[in-house]
C-alpha cells in the first residue's frame, strides 16, 4: 500500500488559553485531509491547538517562526522586514527544520505567516498557501499580493474577501474557494436544551430572559464590543427582559474597560455576562437567543456567525468583509446593518427579540441555509477538488547545492561546506549533474562550514610562494630595522662623545680664561 505524503502545517500562533478562529479552522482542515495526507502540525509555542492536535493523533513540531504583519497590512516596508529576519538564525533554524522533516507539501496558515512558505519554495516543496483574512487595500497591495504570487503554488481562501486582494492574472488559476465547515458529530443537537438550561443556570438567568450574545476569540476594537455596548444598553430600555452575554479574551484591557463603562455609566452591569472563554462551544451558544456580530474591520469569513447559524441562532451582522457575503449566501440581508450604525444593529435586534414567531422562523432559516451552503459533505467536495490539483512530488532532499555563482557546496546537518575545487567534488563521489541550483538568498542565510577537498596545487605553489616572499619581505624588514638601530646606537654614542668633547673644550676654556684673569690681578698689584 502506497504510503500518504506528508504534509507540514504551519500555525501562526498557538495560544495557550484559548483559541482563535484561524487556529480552529486550521485544525479542522488538517482533520479533513488525513485521507489524503500525514500531516505534522507546527507551531511557535506548547498551546491548546497543540495539545488538541496531539490528541487527535497529529506530531506537533515545536518551531518559533517571526510573524510579518506587514503582509497584511499592506506597508512599504514588507521587503524590507523579510530581509531583516532572514538574516536572523531563527530563519536558518527554519530551513533546517523543514529539511529534516522532509515534507512532500507545506501548509501556510493566515497573511502574516510568510517564512515558511519562502523557505519551502527555497527547498523546491509545493507550498499550500491559505488566506485567512483580507489583507488590507492600500497603495503598498500590491507588494503582499506578488509576493503571495511568487511563493504559493494554490492559494486556498475561505471567502471571497481573502481572495479578492489577489486576484491577479497569474494568481486566479491557482486560487480555490474554500469556505470553512464543521464537524456535525461533534454538534450533539440533542443535548442542546440541557445545556442551555446548564448553562443559563450557571450565569443566573431563567428561560424568561432573553440572551443577546457576543462571541470574540480576542476582544479588541476590530471586534466591535464598543458598537454592541451602545446597542444593548438601548435595547435594554425597550426590553427589560433582556440580557447580554460576552464572550472572548480581552486582550486590550483598556478597550474592554471602556466598553463595560457604557453599561456602568447607564447602570446596567447587572444584565450583562461574561465568559472568557470556552472551548466546548455546543455548551453555549444554546443559551443564546440572538447573537450580534459588529466587527468594525472586514473579517475573513466571520466564524461566529456561521457557528451561530449551525445552533440554529439568529444573526445580526455589520457588512464587513465575509460577514456579508454570509449573510447573502444564506439569505440573512436583511439582518445586515451599515458598518460603523449602532442604531442599524438597535433595530434588526429589536424586531427580532420583540417576536417570538419572527425569531423562530429565522433561527429555523438558518439551521437549514448553513447546512445547505457550508455543510460537510460541500466542503469535502471542494477539499477533494482542491487535492486533485496538487501536483505531488516527492521531496527532495539538499545535499549538493550553489547559487548564481560557481562555488559548490554540501549541505550537512544545516551547514554550508564550500568544495575548494572540482577535483574535490569528484574526489567526494559527486559530480557537477547532481548540483541544485537555489537562490542565492538560501545560500547567503545558511551558515558555512569548513571547506571540502586540499588546495589545488597552483594554489599550493602561489600559496607556497606568497609565504616565501612574506619571509622574505619579514627578513628585509629585520635587516633594515637592525640597521636602523644600529645606526641609532651609533648616532647616539657619536653624539654622546661629542657633547662629552664640547663640555670638556668648554671646561679647559673656561680655565683658560681663569688663568689669565689672575695674572692679570697680580700685574696690577
């Protein structure tokens, strides 16, 4: 039986309390692809994506990889930080890592996760590149987008959003729409009035009171809690059975204040709740009645609001990014408000909790549309076309590589051994058909060893010679500096003589002249 290929997927963060929707989106993939491939999943940091990877029977591969936000953000600058991590070891550690491993194919995960996907191009293995949120429109687009072009043989998009950054000639046959989905085993729709009523008995709430939900990995100002803030606390005027549940991490504790300041203001904080995080979601969207989606920037897809509709939920959404293209595909526009309009969320929530008829029948809407639109067996249908359009190869493993310059080297253990000649290479066994050329920035990261192979013998000879005649040179320097101290010595006891002369003329001189003075005293007398 032939044996999968192996495919290395790389997770851009791992964190350890919760998890984010890109990070659950990509297991799921990986849970999708075990017909198809042996996937080993890496990740920067231990984390609870790890450690559910590790009991879904997936190897983890521990790998701390720079992010490249500037992808994303579409910024001048992207290139520039490129290069300035690929002089960094962490990026030499990289290369030596998806060497070991020998991957026939690597998984990239979101916009800000560009190394891994350079240094397997760089390695020759098909790289799987998959958008999980819009990288942003600005004059710099273009960079991100040519640079995705360059190093991703398929581009995977889980909306149109993500893809429509890069659409480019080049990039459009290789691109595939592939919405996420989800596991329906895992849904256990029959214990959902238990959990509710679980779940609703633990935050203190009774099946009389409506639940209005907010559901955020990370709660930051993207996320929109400021826009749904202001919303329930006017809800909560016209409902006085209303209630408020608040899901997520804050990660901009500053922010999240702000926001609870706008219940605390009205003196409102008794109607609202909130969970950190909970990792066994079909134990709490049950307890929801309605739930709103504000994010203030284009979402990849909007994962909430799909897992919303899979629990047979309403849905209040802005329109931005993938959160509209859901609410359209499943026919929930008119649950769509302006971007940035509070009072478009007031009203659609309102008309929704103020009819119980009106909330069923949407509810019931959107069971049915999410499983008819991004239902699991639609998803592995686009899974399986996705696969047929990998070319797999083998992968192919460095030994004897250059760049655009003659000099061969072997690759071993993550080091570059430069051969000093051809005579050395095929002394070594090789021979100049079996060379890889790679691009010269692969060459320039990895560090270098000691050379391969003796001198050749005209480098012998002109070695021979140049330290000849650097003893040579060294003899002259002697001789000439030993003459020159002679000299000194020579010139210092000249000197020395002649001032001992001088002082001894001056001497006699001055006796001389002593003599006379006093023959002259005694002439007088």
């Amino acid at each position: 039986m032939q044996a999968k290929p192996k495919m290395l997927v790389f997770s851009h963060i791992c964190s350890p309390q919760y998890v984010t929707g890109a990070e659950k989106l990509l297991l799921f993939m990986m849970r999708e692809l075990q017909p198809y491939f042996n996937c080993t999943l890496v990740v920067p940091t231990e984390g609870v994506i790890a450690q559910q990877a590790r009991e879904l029977g997936f190897p983890v591969v521990l790998q701390d990889v720079p992010l490249v936000v500037p992808l994303y953000l579409a910024l001048p600058h992207l290139n520039d930080e490129i290069e300035m991590y690929q002089r960094t070891p962490a990026w030499a550690s990289l290369i030596t890592l998806i060497h070991q491993e020998q991957p026939n194919i690597v998984l990239v995960n979101t916009t800000v996760h560009p190394l891994p996907a350079m240094a397997a191009k760089m390695l020759g293995i098909p790289v799987v590149w998959s958008a999980m949120e819009a990288i942003r429109f600005t004059p710099d687009t273009y960079r991100s987008a040519a640079l995705i072009e360059q190093f991703a043989d398929v581009v995977l998009g889980i909306s149109e959003a993500t893809l429509a950054p890069l659409r480019t000639p080049s990039l459009l046959p290789r691109s595939l729409l592939l919405p996420p989905s989800w596991n329906p085993d895992e849904m256990t729709p029959e214990m959902w009035p238990t959990f509710r009523e679980q779940r609703r008995s633990q935050l203190g709430l009774s099946d009389e009171h409506l639940v209005v939900g907010f559901i955020a990995a990370s709660i930051f100002d993207a996320k929109g809690l400021d826009q749904f803030m202001r919303m329930a606390v006017d809800v909560a005027e016209r409902f006085p059975q209303a209630m408020y549940l608040l899901v997520g991490n804050p990660v901009d504790s500053d922010y999240f204040e702000q926001c609870l300041n706008v219940a605390r203001n009205a003196g409102l904080m008794d109607r609202f709740r909130w969970v950190r995080f909970e990792e066994r979601i079909e134990t709490l969207y049950p307890a929801m009645d309605v739930v709103v989606i504000p994010s203030m920037a284009a979402e990849g897809f909007g994962m909430t609001a799909l897992e919303a509709m899979v629990f047979g939920k309403p849905i209040v959404v802005y329109g931005a990014g993938g959160l509209a293209e859901i609410a359209q595909a499943t026919g929930n526009d008119m649950y769509v408000a302006r971007t940035g309009d509070p009072d478009g969320l007031f009203t659609r929530v309102c008309g929704l909790l103020g009819d119980f008829k009106r909330r069923q029948a949407a509810g019931l809407h959107n069971w049915n549309a999410a499983r008819a639109v991004y239902g699991i067996t639609e998803y592995r249908r686009k899974l399986k076309t996705f696969v047929q359009t990998l070319a797999m190869r083998g992968f192919v493993p460095l030994r004897l590589v250059k760049g655009s310059g003659s000099t061969v080297y072997l690759y071993e253990q993550g080091i570059l051994r430069p051969f000093r000649s051809l005579e050395a290479l095929h002394a070594a066994g090789y021979t100049l058909e079996e060379v890889r050329e790679v691009p010269d920035s692969l060459i320039v990261s990895l560090p270098k060893g000691p050379p391969i192979g003796s001198r050749p013998a005209r480098a012998r000879k002109a070695r021979a010679s140049r330290l000849r005649h650097r003893r040579l040179r060294k003899g002259r320097r002697l001789r000439r500096s030993t003459k020159r101290v002679i000299r000194a010595r020579r010139r210092r006891r000249n000197i020395g003589g002649l001032l001992r002369r001088r002082r001894r003329g001056t001497l006699r001189r001055r006796s001389i002249k002593s003599g006379r003075s006093r023959r002259r005293r005694s002439a007088r007398r």
